[in-house]
C-alpha cells in the first residue's frame, strides 16, 4: 500500500472516472485469464483500451484493446481478420517488491 493511500476512497475513483466524457465503466470485465473485475475503457484513433481492475482489491490486473478500424468490404476472402486487427489482452500474474532488477538470461 502507498503512503497516505486510503482504499476506501477507490470506489470513489470509479464513480469520478464514470462521469468523465468518452469513459465507460463494465462492472463485468474479465482479464486474459477470465478473472472478474472492473474495467475502465476509452476510445481513442480507432480502438478502445480497457483497464482491468480486481473487484474487491482495485489491484489491477490487466489490459484489453480492442481494434474499432473499419475494414474494406471484401479484402480477404476468407473473411479472417488482418493481421493486427481484433483484440489483444494482457494480464497481470505476479505483483512483488525487490530490492534488485532480474537478471538477463
């Protein structure tokens, strides 16, 4: 925990962040691994990325992006999304304090 963190003012973070304009609040998300949470989400330059926060903790747990470009009609005729397009998700597995950088292998 932070200096002069107050978790319960997290709530409070959320319900400030819903009311900013191009925000959206999914009291529903799930991170890459299916884990439940709260997700934060804007759109920006044709994707939207959402931030996954645990529902209890606030810990976050990770990202998705979401790919919103229009595709030309009719460009793969196998109807397979392009490369770099659709989504992609990130997750968070393990959270620890060191007192050193991990070596390089």
């Amino acid at each position: 925990m932070l200096a002069g963190h107050d978790p319960a003012g997290e709530p409070a973070i959320f319900e400030f962040l819903a009311d900013v304009p191009r925000v959206k609040v999914d009291q529903h998300a799930t991170d890459a691994l299916g884990r439940p949470g709260i997700g934060l989400s804007q759109a920006s330059d044709g994707g939207r990325l959402e931030l996954v926060f645990d529902r209890s903790t606030y810990r976050f747990l990770g990202s998705r992006f979401l790919d919103l470009t229009p595709r030309p009609v009719g460009g793969d005729p196998t109807d397979e999304p392009e490369s770099g397009a659709g989504e992609v998700k990130t997750t968070v597995l393990q959270v620890k304090a060191v007192d050193h950088l991990p070596t390089r292998s």
